[in-house]
C-alpha cells in the first residue's frame, strides 16, 4: 500500500486589525476565536501536524494555555501566506494547508478533501468554493466568486459577480488554501499580479503567473469573523450544530 503523503495546517494570526483589532482572542462562547478555529481544525483525520504562527505575544500566551503547537513569527509579513511560508520553510509535510484564523465554524472535512485532491491531481494547490443560492450577495464585494472549468481548474476569481448572467446561483469562494510546500515557498517569492492587486485577491497570483488552482465543491458554508457583531451569529450557529 502506497504511503499517504504528510500534511501540515497552519493557521497565521496577527492581532492587529483595520475592521476589528484583536479579533483572534474575542470570546465566543466563552472561548478565544483562535481557540474554536483550532479545536475544529484539528478534528480533520489528514493533518500530521497543526500549528498556529503568530507575530503576536497575546496570541502566543493564548494558544499555549489552550495547548496548541505555537510559532513566533515575524511581524513584517504583508499576509498570512506569507506568514504560514515562514512556519513551512522548516516543515517536512510534503502539503501545508493554510486554515484562515477567523473561521470558528471550519470542519475537519473540509481539511481532508483539499489533502486529498492534491494528492490525486497534479495541482499546486487547491481551495473550496460552495453553491450560493442567495442572489442577494451576489453584488456583494465582501463575497468572493469564482469560476472554474469542467476539470475543476479555477479560471478567475473576482469581488465582482461572475458570471454576470448568473440567476440560479453562483459559486461563492471559501478562503481555505492547500499548497504543495514546495510550491508555497515559490509562490510567496513571485511578483504580486495587476489583477491581485486590483481585486485585492492573493490567489489571483498563482493564475496570473500561470500555475493552476483546483476548486473542490464543499457543502459547508462557514461563516467568517469580520466585525464584531459577526460574533452574534457565529455563536447562533454553534447553538445550532449543538442541538442537530
């Protein structure tokens, strides 16, 4: 039987914040964000290791009273790719997976299928996107998009509504990124894109520089962290998931 390749999560957190500072360490449900991010993350069966990598002391003295696997990293990175790169360059995980540190509804599954599709495709990397039916968002800036080709090769993604004619649904893009670890370290060197830049879209890096990008289905549709008045509804989900 052929041996599984290794796989690594990392989840960058920085404490500072334009739109809500210190937002890892607000409680919901009586807990850290950072802490349910990683309790949920570590559930997924794929991951060798989980680490969390922050420029942050708070951060630091947090995930270790919670018991997580904690780097120091440096405080100059322009994004958490950037900081995950500097965690991966000293892993030996053949597959980094970047888990975002502000999706306290994550599941482990959705982990499992980005390992999984990189091990089965050639693909560089590979990240999730799920059917939105509410045609409300569809405008929405704060909504990523995307669109993809029959093989599941990503073909742009966009704050804008794409495809523009769409009046079923469209694909909203989930930001959760697995990487070969070989090509993570190259891509945190390429030259920023014009289109990334205008979108405000880090992914948008690979495609523009020709590597392709493999977009898998999920079901899931976590709910990010944004305001502080996102905490409201995450922690209606929870009690939710808890009574199913």
């Amino acid at each position: 039987m052929d041996e599984k390749i290794r796989a690594a999560g990392i989840i960058p957190v920085r404490y500072a914040s334009e739109r809500f500072p210190g937002k890892p360490l607000a409680l919901i449900a009586g807990k850290p964000m950072i802490q349910h991010v990683y309790e949920r993350a570590v559930q997924a069966s794929r991951l060798d290791s989980l680490i969390i990598a922050t420029d942050d002391a708070k951060i630091y003295k947090a995930a270790k009273d919670f018991g997580a696997d904690v780097r120091l990293t440096s405080a100059c990175h322009r994004s958490g790719t950037d900081r995950a790169a500097e965690v991966a360059a000293k892993l030996d995980e053949a597959i980094i997976v970047n888990i975002q540190g502000d999706e306290p509804l994550i599941h482990g599954d959705m982990i499992d299928s980005l390992v999984s599709a990189l091990e089965d495709s050639p693909s560089p990397m590979a990240t999730l996107a799920a059917k939105e039916y509410d045609l409300s968002l569809f405008e929405a800036p704060s909504q990523v998009k995307v669109v993809f080709d029959e093989a599941g090769n990503a073909l742009y993604f966009s704050r804008s509504p794409i495809p523009r004619g769409a009046l079923d649904f469209f694909w909203k893009h989930i930001g959760i990124y697995a990487f070969r670890r070989s090509f993570l370290l190259r891509f945190t060197s390429l030259r920023p894109s014009r289109m990334e830049g205008l979108e405000n879209l880090e992914q948008l890096r690979a495609l523009e520089h020709g590597y392709p990008i493999k977009v898998l289905e999920t079901t899931h549709r976590p709910h990010s962290v944004d305001y502080p008045e996102d905490i409201i509804k995450v922690e209606s989900l929870l009690k939710k998931e808890s009574h199913d």
